[in-house]
C-alpha cells in the first residue's frame, strides 16, 4: 500500500519506540512519581493493514485509560495520548506484555537495554518499515503531550 500522508497532519513512527517507551517512564519517575502507580509500560505485537505483524512499544496511563506514544510531527519528537480503546484497534494489537514501571527497570537493568526483553517481539523488530502503516484506521482523539524536557534536572520558575 502506498498511501500519501499529509506532513501537516500525519504522525509518522519514530522507529525507536522502545526507546520512547522507556524514556517516558524515566521521566514519570523523575518528574511525576505521583503518577507512576497509574503508568505501565506495554510491548506488543500489532498487524499492519496489509496483515504483517510488527513489534511496537507505548506507556498505558491504567487511571485514564490512555495511551501514550511517541511520534514525529512537524519534523519533531513528540509525545500523545490517546483513548486507550481507540488505540488498540488502530494498531491492530495481536498480543502485548504489560510491566510495571518497576519491572521495565529491572529488565533495563538486567539487559542493559530499553527493550523488547522478549525474543516474540525482538524477533519483529527491524521488519521492513514500508509496510508499517497501521491496522484498524485512524485515531480521531489524539492529544498533544509535548516533548520531554532535555535536562535531567526539572526546572523551575526564574531558571
């Protein structure tokens, strides 16, 4: 399938969404641990519209039903949220693993990796990237979250 995508209004993969995965979770600890009892960390198989399957990784908000991912709009970085129903059926989603944020840093730290931790999904990872245009439509609820702030430090009023 080769379909024409408006750079206006498109969010193109990031292909690094174990990567963004993971990042986000960092930063929920660092900067908004009174949320990370209501985050998980999901890696998943999902089946492209053309029927292939892909692994793929995003953060589930359990409070607010929500899912959250990165994405390149604009020609920037930037993470979304999304009405977790929503998105499921978008992606197409097959099969997933869930981990609390405290079990996705025992596996980082055990791999030294940001993930996937299970060969299911390191063996999707690297498929041809043409053929990943998603499964069950597009999402029609998707908020902006913003890019994450560059500095390990937060800042604050007057820095």
């Amino acid at each position: 399938m080769n379909e024409e995508h408006n750079p206006l209004t498109t969010i193109f993969p990031t292909f690094q969404c174990f990567n963004d995965s993971m990042e986000f979770i960092d930063h929920v600890f660092r900067l908004c641990p009174e949320k990370i009892d209501d985050v998980v960390l999901v890696h998943a198989i999902c089946v492209s519209t053309n029927g292939r399957e892909f692994a793929h990784s995003w953060v589930e908000d359990t409070k607010d039903q929500l899912a959250i991912f990165s994405g390149v709009f604009m020609g920037d970085k930037i993470y979304f949220a999304a009405p977790l129903e929503e998105f499921l059926k978008t992606y197409a989603v097959k099969e997933s693993t869930r981990y609390t944020p405290e079990e996705a840093l025992q596996n980082n730290l055990r791999t030294i990796n940001y993930g996937p931790w299970e060969e299911k999904y390191e063996a999707l990872c690297g498929a041809p990237r043409e053929h990943l245009v998603m499964g069950g439509g597009h999402m029609q609820r998707v908020i902006q979250i913003g890019a994450l702030p560059k500095s390990n430090k937060p800042t604050t009023k007057g820095e």
